[in-house]
C-alpha cells in the first residue's frame, strides 16, 4: 500500500492523470479540444479585428464621396481621444470625432488596442482607397459590359513625376434608364507617342479591364496629328482593326480652337473683352442684378 500512495503521490502520475480526465471529457464533448479552444479565440480576434475596420474603412469612404483629402501635414504615432496640436488630418480627427461621438467600439480600439496594429497608417489608407478604385472600376466594367456597343476617350497627360499617360474613360448607354454615361476607367503609362504604339497602349488596357473589343463602336480624342492622323494616328491604327470604332473629334477641343483663332481677331477680341465687363457691372451691385429678374 505504501508504494501504491508513494506512486499516486508522483508528478508524473498526476500529470497522468490530469491528461486522461481532460481525454474522457473531450471524447465525451464535455470540453473542447485544445486545438478547438485555439481555433475559437482564433475567430474572436478575427472578428474584433474586421470590427475594428469598420470605422476606418467607412471614414476612408465618407472622404471620397464627399472630395475631402484624407492625411494632414504631420501625422503619426497612435490616435488620441484628446486634439493635438497640430493638425493631423481630416481621416484622424473624423476617427476621432466618432470615437468621442458615441462609438464606443472605436473608443475601446483607440484607448485599449494593447500594443496591435490599429490599421490607421498611410499605407493602410492608400491601400483602402485603392481597394475602392478597383470596386468602383469592376462596377463600371460590368455595367458597360450590359451595353450593346460603346466608345473609348482618351486623352494624353502629364503627372506631377513628369511620366506621361493615358486617362481613359469610356461612353455608353446604361441598361436600365438608357441614359447616356461618361465613366473614367484608368490612368494608363506610356513610353511611346507614336501613333501605332499609343493604339497598342489603348487596345491592350480595355482588353485588361475585360472589355471586349468587338463592341468598341467609337473613339474619341482631341486633334493633335498622333491621334486623329488619318494614316498613321491612333483612331487609323484601331479603325483598321476594329471597323466599327468610328472616330469623333473632341467637340469641347474644337470649340477650343475656335475660340483660340479667333481671339486673334481685334473686334471679336475686344467683344469678348466687353462681354466680361458688362457681366462684371451687374455683378458687382445687387441692384443691377435685379435686373436680369425682371
């Protein structure tokens, strides 16, 4: 009997022990699985992390409906419930303003988040602002889709780097309210302006989006000679691909033109000159801008 007490008394029976009650009560599902319990807290930190992106995401959002720029001069560091010195930009301080604002949930994120990420960089900004741009993007790809034909616009720029690209938006006939629509669709680069090659750069960025080319019935582009050249422009090269791609003179550039050549004329120099002085009489007095009421 004393080594039967000597054995029970052991670490390692004990641990014996422990191990087989903890085996009963799993096959008995009495208690979970390790494994289980680690996958459960698994799941709750996963959902208290998407929680705690739902703020920022709809901040992200809120700036871009409304046309607000998101980051300040000088931001950094944790997000306080306190205002800072400085100013540190619309995204924080709208964060902030909810958190103090009843959002309890953003409130405990922001004073308890324990040293984990928080997802309130820069980095983490513009990859949620990019996320939005390729929704919006697949969204307008999948209404011109519905449409029976469209036309692509492009027109050539310069960014702030100094690289040249292509913006390119394209015009269709919605399929519910048959109403006309001008979307943006992408900024593309390009390294070559001839004509040949920007045709290239157009044709291969609508096939990307998914767009199928046999439904291209337009292109539209101002009128310089490496997009409107009638052998060797852009509208040349796709029209001898795609025949039905006819293409349209930007009407707001020929206005442009107009205006430009006959800006060189004195009188009509001067009449234009006159116009916007009359308009500036009437507008500078309430009492003249009466007048136009009447």
């Amino acid at each position: 009997m004393e080594m039967f007490r000597k054995h029970e008394n052991c670490t390692y029976h004990k641990k014996s022990v422990l191990i087989a009650e903890n085996t009963k009560s799993i096959v008995s599902k009495k208690t979970e699985s390790v494994i289980n319990q680690v996958n459960a807290q698994r799941r709750l930190n996963i959902g208290k992390n998407r929680k705690g992106l739902i703020p920022i995401i709809q901040t992200i959002r809120f700036c871009g409906r409304q046309q607000i720029a998101v980051r300040g001069h000088r931001e950094g560091g944790r997000i306080g419930l306190e205002e800072p010195e400085k100013n540190d930009g619309n995204f924080r301080s709208l964060l902030r303003y909810k958190a103090n604002s009843g959002d309890n949930d953003l409130k405990d994120e922001l004073m308890n988040n324990g040293g984990r990420s928080m997802y309130t960089s820069s980095f983490i900004q513009n990859e949620l602002i990019n996320t939005f741009g390729h929704i919006i993007q697949s969204q307008i790809v999948r209404n011109v889709r519905k449409s029976i034909f469209y036309s692509v616009l492009a027109d050539e720029t310069t960014d702030i780097s100094q690289i040249k690209q292509f913006c390119l938006c394209v015009r269709y006939v919605e399929d519910q309210s048959y109403k006309i629509r001008e979307d943006f669709l992408t900024f593309v680069p390009v390294y070559d302006v001839t004509g040949e090659v920007l045709a290239n750069t157009v044709l291969e960025a609508v096939s990307i989006l998914g767009l199928d080319l046999k439904k291209m019935g337009g292109q539209g582009y101002y009128g310089a000679a490496t997009m409107r050249g009638q052998f060797r422009g852009v509208q040349a090269s796709i029209k001898e691909k795609l025949p039905l791609a006819l293409y349209t003179h930007c009407f707001s550039h020929s206005l442009n033109l107009c205006l430009s050549d006959a800006s060189n004329i004195p009188s009509i120099r001067n009449c234009m000159g006159v116009i916007k002085e009359v308009c500036r009489f009437f507008h500078m007095s309430a009492k003249r801008t009466e007048i136009n009421d009447i």
